[in-house]
C-alpha cells in the first residue's frame, strides 16, 4: 500500500519545480502546527497558507491536481 502510494506521489510529481515547491512548501506546512502551539497564530496561519500556496502552484505548473483537491471531488461526487 505504501509503494502504491509513493509511486502514485511520485507519478504527480515529476517536473523538478514543482519537487522544490513542494520541498519547501511541506516543511512550512507541518511546521505550522508547533508554531500555532506556541501560540504565534498569525506565524502558524502565514506557514499553513504559503506552504500549501507553493504546493498548488507547483501543481499548477505540474498540469495536474493536489491530493486533497482530488480527495475533496471524489467525496462531493459520493455525496451527489
């Protein structure tokens, strides 16, 4: 399941701008959480936001769709 999982990561994931994007922009998005637990929300909120903004502009550039993106259509389709 893991190796599923990763070659389908690495499928969506083959322009090397997009890798950086996303190796920046991961970081920032789990560094959020300690920062909002130290109590700096609006650090935490500028972390969250910009980390998952470069992570959908490297999809962008990409020509594909984030995993969330798809995960949120594939639960709007079920609800219909």
């Amino acid at each position: 399941m893991l190796r599923k999982w990763l070659n389908n990561w690495l499928d969506r994931h083959r322009i090397w701008t997009n890798l950086l994007l996303h190796a920046v922009g991961i970081p920032a998005t789990i560094a959020a959480i300690p920062v909002a637990v130290m109590g700096h929300w609006l650090v935490a909120a500028g972390l969250l936001v910009g980390g998952y903004a470069l992570q959908f502009i490297g999809h962008a550039i990409e020509g594909n769709r984030s995993g969330e993106e798809q995960l949120i259509r594939r639960l709007l389709r079920r609800r219909s």
